[in-house]
C-alpha cells in the first residue's frame, strides 16, 4: 500500500472545495442532512452545518405520533493530529409531527472532517441513520 505523498494533499482540498461549489450551484444546501425515508412513522436525521470556525452537529428525531425513547451517537473527527470519537447517548420526548433535537454539539473543523453515527431505539424498534461522511 502506498503512503500519501504531500503533494496530493492540496489537490484533495481543491477537489472537495469544487465539490463544495457544485452543491451549491446545484442548489443543495449548505448543511447536510442525511435523512430516513420521509414516508416511514419514525424519521432520524444528522445535520452538518458550518459555523464559524467550526461544524454544528444536531441529531433529529421525527415521529408520525408522540414518542419516547433513547439514542445514541458517536461522532468521530479526523484532523493531521489523529482522530479521536466523542459518543453521547441519552433518553428523549417527540411530539407528533415536530423534529425533537436529540444532541447537539459544535466541534472545530470542517463538516468533513467529522463522521456520524446515530442510532434510535423506540418501542423495541432500533433505527439507524448513518451518516459516514460528506
């Protein structure tokens, strides 16, 4: 297996950079959001946002009726120094119909240098959303 050489590094950054441009010329958003299916009872998302100096990283929880549960989420992060992963778990109340936040956190770095995990357990039901990376 070949090692990364330091000149592939910038070309790396400029292709997620023109990546990055073409999501928005396209009219994607500027967070990312990975989603479950909108047609299913329960719906978990992961939202990426860039803020200044740093990402916002909010788990969702959406549900046809009012439900309670617990979650869990593992947020990884790379960066030059290494990675490290920070995991949050807890329980939770959805109302019907409304997004209920189920962690938040601000991390420093890019959204892609963060990779989600979240996971939603409801009723004996266990539903993934992943989120592997941008």
């Amino acid at each position: 297996m070949r090692a990364l050489t330091p000149r592939r590094t910038p070309a790396l950054i400029v292709g997620l950079t023109l990546a990055g441009f073409s999501a928005a010329a396209c009219g994607i958003p500027a967070s990312h959001a990975q989603t479950t299916d909108s047609d299913t009872p329960l719906r978990c998302e992961i939202a990426l946002e860039p803020v200044a100096g740093g990402t916002m990283i909010e788990g969702r929880v959406t549900s046809n009726s009012a439900v309670t549960g617990t979650y869990a989420m593992a947020i990884t992060s790379r960066s030059s120094g290494g990675s490290t992963t920070i995991r949050q778990s807890g329980d939770f109340e959805a109302s019907a119909g409304a997004p209920a936040t189920l962690s938040e956190t601000r991390l420093m770095g890019s959204p892609a240098s963060h990779s989600v995990d979240l996971e939603v357990r409801v009723g004996g039901r266990r539903l993934s959303c992943d989120q592997t990376n941008l």
